[in-house]
C-alpha cells in the first residue's frame, strides 16, 4: 500500500512538471523568467531564475517556511553560472553551471550550491551534490514586491550578489582573478600567432615560393616561441636558399631542443633534419 502511494505521488508530480512546462510554452508565468549577469573583470556570471511576487503575502518563516531548503525563486531552481573558477565567500567554486538554494531561518540562512542544474524546486534536491554552503545573516530592506538578484560594490576583481525579497535580502562575495586570467588569454593569443606565423612560412616552404618572406615569419614565430619545430623550419628554409652555414647551424639548434622533446613525430623529424644537416655540410 505504502509502495503504492509512493508511486502514486511521482506520478502526480511528473504530471505537474509536464503541464506546468506546456503552460510556459502557451502563455506568461505568473513568476516570470528573469536572466540577471554581470561580467567582473573578465568573468560572466549568470543568475536564471523566475520572479515571484509578494501579493500581500507574509513571505519569510510561512510562504517560505524556515527551516527547509527554498529554490530560491519561483518554478525550477535558480541556477548561477561561472564562466571562470571564483571565490564565493571565501570558498573556491570551479567554473560551470549551479542549482542555487537557500535555508532561511530567523536569525542566519544557509546559502547552497548544487552541482545538479537542472531540477524542479527542492522535491529531488541531492544533498550528496551539494558543492557549498555556507552561512550569512538576512537584513532588512525596502519592500521589494518582485524577487531581484542585483550585482553591487563591483570592481576589477570582485562583487557583491544580493538576493532581495519582501522587506529582507542576503548577499555574499564573489571574487576572481582578472590579472591571472588576462595573462592565460594574452599567453594564447601569442601562442596562436606563432602557429599562424610558423605556418605560413611552412606553406611557403612546401611550395618552393616566397622563401624570403618564409624565413622572415619564421623567425618572428621563434621570437614568440623558441621550439624545435620552428628552428627545424627555419633550417630547411635556410636550405632552400642554399644558405647552409646558417641552415646547420639552425638544424644544430633544433636538434638541441628536440632532446627535451621525446614525442614520436618529433624523433621522425629530427632523423630528417640530422639526414639534411649532412647534405648541407657536404654541400659547403
């Protein structure tokens, strides 16, 4: 009898979820969807979450009961999203997506991170995929008729996400490491320039054409990145223009690097290049 009870409720609600999800496909929420982001530095971070209204309602402690985790919102659980790794009130929080809830009680919440994004309410929530929690004291507001999620106190590397419903709001702190990501962006970029330089001179080279122009991308790709694979360029270049003292002394450099490098097409090419090196010392 138990068993069947039991099933009798998740069919109940899955009927809910089906035609609560056909009623937003055909006509406005009562709590409508709402996107709050705000980029920090260089770091997005997205609130999804749905607006409900107070409508003369005592909110805290009976429309939202304490003691019991809330989705906090409306419909499915908010989530908050983070393009980069961040520092939420102290606590490390890797990039990525979150269901996002909170326990009121009269004197401190409990504020949760989820690792499961996709969940209707609290009826499932998994506390084994709790990621973070923590603790922080409500105060009080204006009346707020509609629940807004606002970024305030922002900086460069920091601010301040504040929940505000009714006449109370939470907030808490969110940090990242602009500096250190700029540095990682600006790193990638110079890589990538040296590829598209290091391929063009390779181009060049494979159709005997240009080679002047060849070797003068090679050697600002090796200014970026002094790699075996570019000095190994740069010498059949040199080869080509039959310029041989310089073409071995380029492989000579190459060859020292590729011992660092013990990846199987990396000992191919530096077989070739050592077999070209005697061609070259021959042809002096």
């Amino acid at each position: 009898m138990r068993k069947r009870f039991l099933i009798i409720i998740i069919l109940a609600i899955s009927v809910h979820f089906y035609a609560t999800a056909q009623e937003e496909a055909i006509r406005p929420m009562l709590s409508q969807r709402a996107v709050t982001m705000q980029r920090v530095g260089l770091t997005d971070i997205t609130v999804t979450y749905h607006r409900p209204s107070v409508r003369g309602r005592t909110i805290w402690g009976k429309l939202v009961p304490y003691n019991q985790p809330w989705r906090a919102g409306a419909n499915e659980a908010t989530t908050i999203a983070f393009s980069d790794d961040v520092v939420v009130n102290g606590h490390t929080l890797r990039a990525g997506t979150y269901s996002f809830f909170v326990k009121p009680t009269p004197t401190r919440w409990q504020v949760i991170f989820n690792s499961n994004a996709k969940q209707w309410g609290t009826y499932f929530l998994d506390k084994s995929k709790n990621v973070l929690s923590f603790n922080v004291t409500p105060y009080a507001v204006p009346h707020q008729e509609w629940l807004l999620y606002d970024f305030s106190d922002l900086t460069i590397d920091s601010a301040k996400l504040e929940l505000r419903w009714g006449e109370l709001a939470i907030h808490f702190s969110i940090k990242v490491n602009t500096m250190e990501k700029m540095k990682r962006m600006n790193e990638t970029y110079v890589l990538k320039a040296s590829s598209q330089l290091a391929g063009s001179a390779l181009t060049y080279l494979e159709h005997h054409e240009h080679l002047n122009t060849a070797l003068a991308d090679i050697n600002r790709a090796i200014i970026i990145d002094s790699s075996f694979e570019n000095w190994n360029i740069k010498a059949k270049i040199l080869g080509e223009l039959k310029q041989y003292e310089k073409a071995i002394h380029a492989a000579e450099k190459a060859l020292e690097l590729q011992k660092k490098d013990k990846n199987a097409y990396t000992n191919m090419e530096a077989w070739q290049l050592n077999r070209l090196k005697k061609t070259w010392e021959n042809s002096r």
